[in-house]
C-alpha cells in the first residue's frame, strides 16, 4: 500500500467524521452546508468554498453562487488582477440566455436594503439575495478581493476545477 493511497483514506475518514460530526451538532438541515459557505463578515458565497470539479467548469464555464449580504452593508467584491485576464462575475446586470465571460464584470458593489426592508432572512437575520456566478476559462483557484463599507481588502480563493 503506498503512502498516498493511505493519506487519500485517512483524509477521507476525516471529511466523513467532520460531515457526522456537523450534522450532529446541526439544529437545523442548513448548518450542514455551512462548511461549504466562503462568510467574509456580513456576506456569504453560498456553496463558495465547495471544490467544483473540473469537467464542471470546462463544460459550464464557471460555477453558480447565490450570495447574501447581512441588511445594511456594502459589500465589493473583485477579482484579483491575477484573474481578471480569464475569470469573470456574473451579477447584475446580464444580458438575456447564455452569459458569456465577456458579458461578465471584474468587480461588483452589492448593497443590501436596510434591515427595516429587507424582506428576506438567513438564521434569523435580515439579509439581501443576489443571483449569480463566477466564470473562468480554464479550472482554477479564482483569487477574489472583498472590501466590506469601505474597509480593508480580504483575499479568498474559489476553487473552480482547482483547490485552493
């Protein structure tokens, strides 16, 4: 048995363990994808932190990720300028069928409603919903920059058919 074949296993028992161990500890089915959710302060890229494979994003372009931001933030997100060449954000406005990376921004400014009209909620708080995605041309760790009411940047990494 080789060592990389015993590590796979031992990783994979560990991943396992940790998924047991969430959903125990869950009061409700939600918390166990929370793992898989990038939360930079007030914001959340569902599904963010979730590895998409690489036949995935050779043949979607990209992976789909709502995003919420907490009632009464700003929140910015760009991509790195390392990525801006092959990676593209698909919110906003977008046009009609098929986005293209070209149809895509390198930043984009998410303000959500105050809490008085914000009329949506994630575990008790009142947040705003964007629909969305982050494209690439070829799998890779997506570099992205997030500012949050105008603060200091903070780097997290999309892993797009490329871990992180």
């Amino acid at each position: 048995m080789s060592a990389r074949y015993v590590l796979k296993r031992v990783g994979a028992a560990l991943l396992s363990l940790g998924g047991l161990l969430t959903s125990v500890w869950a009061d409700k089915f939600d918390h166990n994808a929370m793992i898989q959710n990038f939360v930079v302060g007030p914001l959340s890229l569902i599904g963010g932190a979730f590895f998409t494979d690489a036949a995935t994003v050779r043949e979607v372009g990209g992976q789909k990720f709502p995003l919420l931001v907490r009632a009464g933030h700003t929140v910015t997100v760009s991509l790195a300028p390392e990525a801006r060449a092959t990676a593209g954000l698909a919110y906003g406005p977008l046009p009609q069928g098929r986005t293209q990376l070209r149809d895509t921004y390198r930043s984009v400014t998410f303000v959500a409603c105050s809490p008085e009209k914000s009329i949506s909620s994630a575990d008790g708080l009142d947040v705003t919903f964007w629909s969305g995605a982050v494209l690439t041309r070829v799998p890779a760790c997506v570099p992205l920059e997030v500012s949050i009411d105008g603060g200091g940047v903070q780097r997290v990494g999309v892993p797009l058919g490329r871990h992180c």
